[in-house]
C-alpha cells in the first residue's frame, strides 16, 4: 500500500466571505482532520488579527481584520497564525505561518483544499518555520430562512431544507450551515414548530441569484404544505432580525409583523405562507446551532 501524499490533509473546503466594508472578513474552513483543526486553531487564534473564533461540528470559523501584522512564533505556546489579510477586488489573499507540523498546515494543507484559487508557500516540515499564502475568492453570505414544508402525515422542513441545500451545493454557492429554531409553539405548528435556516457563501451575483431562484423552485415542488414561507437575507451580519427573532420564540407573532419585519431589514420574501413569520425568525440563528433550539419563556 502506498499513500500519495503522506504529509498533506487538505481541507474540504475553504471559503472567505468579506463585510460590505471590506474591513473584516470570516474564514470559513471545513476540516477533514478535526484534532490537527482544533490545534491550529487553538495557535491561530493567539494572533492579533483574530477578532473571535469557534466551531461548529467540523467546522473552523475565523473572524479577521482585514490588515497587516507582525509576530514570533513559539512553538508550543504559539507555533501557528495568520500574518496577513488583503481584499483586492473579487480576491482575498491571507497569509499564514506555521512551525514544524503547523508550517505544513500553513502551507500544501491549505494550498491544495477546494476553494482556493491560488497560492504562494514555501518549504515545510520538520523545524522549518513556513510561511504560505491563499488566495480565495470574496464571497458574500446568504441566509434562507424556511418554515412549514411538512403536513401532519409527512415531512420535515430540516431534512427538506438540508437536501435541497446539498443538491444546489457548488463552489460559486457553497452550502456552509444548516441551523435549526425552536419557535414559541403556536396552536397552527405541525408538531415541534421549529424552521431552518441555511447559509450559503456566493462567489458572484448571478450565483446568488440562481441559487435563490432554484431553491424556491425545489420547495414549491417538494412541499406537502399551503403554508411554506422561504425568506433570504444578503449580508456579513443579519443582528437587524434579532429583537424580531426573539418575539417569535417568545411569544405568538403575525403574518403583518413578519412583512414590517422584512421591509424595515432589507429581507426578500420569496414564498409567503404562513411559514415566513418563522423562516424570517430562523435567520439571524444561523451560526449559533446549540443555542438555537433551546425553548423560550416555556
């Protein structure tokens, strides 16, 4: 048996999408290895361009200034970072370091993962500090909010939401998370009153744009609900939803407020059955899994 490359585990994805600002930018990297994920970010998140960092399942999320720094490494203590972040035009370029173990995953790890476009890395391994540097497109973030797809006999809105995301998946629209809301259990749910809400990161325009027009089409045709409601938010932040979002799982809300809601917040309602009081409620939960289904005021 031979292994082609015994020293590279690339990622499955890496994505970076950028504010309207151009002034901060969320890493986004989809890990095939969670221990060696975990340790770099552990070291990554020392540096002082890391704003915050976290994880969701096998998911690495960095959230960086979009500038230029200086640091020492030190292994053990700080043996990984990034070093730079630049926006030029369509194009994100971030620059990492890494000793020994880490320097491999600066550098061929990272190169050689889905996503990127190009790249700039030197040497790597053993007690060689490497330095290597990514360049991803500047994708912008898309929340699709969806509640009642189900009847009383059949379905489930999390699994629909979830295999529609996977089929429309592309590396112009990368399926990034899938989050399900515990909603206030009004008497019209199906039977939990929970929505979903997916987020995508988009390359360009026309991409977004084709993926919301062909996911409104699949959850027209696989509904078994009159009721469907499909929203979307473009945006590095949808905090506008929240105060809105936390009424719905407090307490019972109508259709008027969720149509307030939307124009006020630049939100695009795409079906509106009754569902889009919680598809609207479901987005600004997008990145917080854990804490999303838990009860309010019950």
């Amino acid at each position: 048996m031979t292994l082609n490359s015994p020293y590279a585990v690339t990622y499955k994805g890496i994505y970076a999408i950028a504010n309207e600002q151009n002034t901060l930018v969320e890493l986004i990297e989809e890990s095939q290895c969670y221990g060696a994920s975990a340790w770099a970010r552990y070291h990554i998140s020392k540096g002082p361009l890391v704003v915050s960092s976290y994880s969701i399942g096998s998911t690495m999320r960095y959230l960086l200034n979009v500038e230029e720094t200086d640091f020492k490494l030190v292994g053990s203590r700080q043996a990984a970072g990034i070093k730079k972040v630049i926006i030029n035009n369509n194009e994100i370029k971030i620059t990492f370091s890494g000793l020994g173990g880490g320097g491999v995953g600066a550098t061929v790890t990272r190169a050689h993962s889905p996503g990127v476009l190009n790249y700039d890395i030197t040497e790597s391994g053993g007690g060689k500090e490497a330095h290597g540097t990514i360049i991803l497109p500047r994708r912008e973030r898309i929340l699709i909010g969806i509640d009642d797809t189900d009847s009383k006999d059949v379905g489930a809105t999390w699994a629909l939401a979830h295999n529609i995301a996977a089929e429309l998946n592309s590396m112009d629209a990368a399926y990034i998370s899938h989050t399900l809301v515990q909603l206030y259990p009004v008497e019209e749910r199906t039977q939990n009153c929970v929505s979903t809400v997916i987020e995508f990161a988009c390359t360009t325009d026309q991409a977004a744009n084709s993926l919301l027009k062909q996911f409104k089409q699949l959850l027209q045709k696989y509904s078994v609900s009159s009721q469907t409601g499909m929203a979307a938010y473009t945006g590095f932040n949808p905090d506008a939803l929240t105060n809105y979002s936390k009424k719905v799982r407090g307490e019972k809300v109508t259709k008027q407020d969720a149509f307030e809601t939307a124009k006020k917040t630049n939100t695009q309602i795409y079906l509106d059955g009754n569902g889009i009081i919680g598809a609207i409620a479901a987005i600004p939960w997008y990145r917080q899994p854990d804490e999303s289904i838990k009860s309010f005021n019950l």
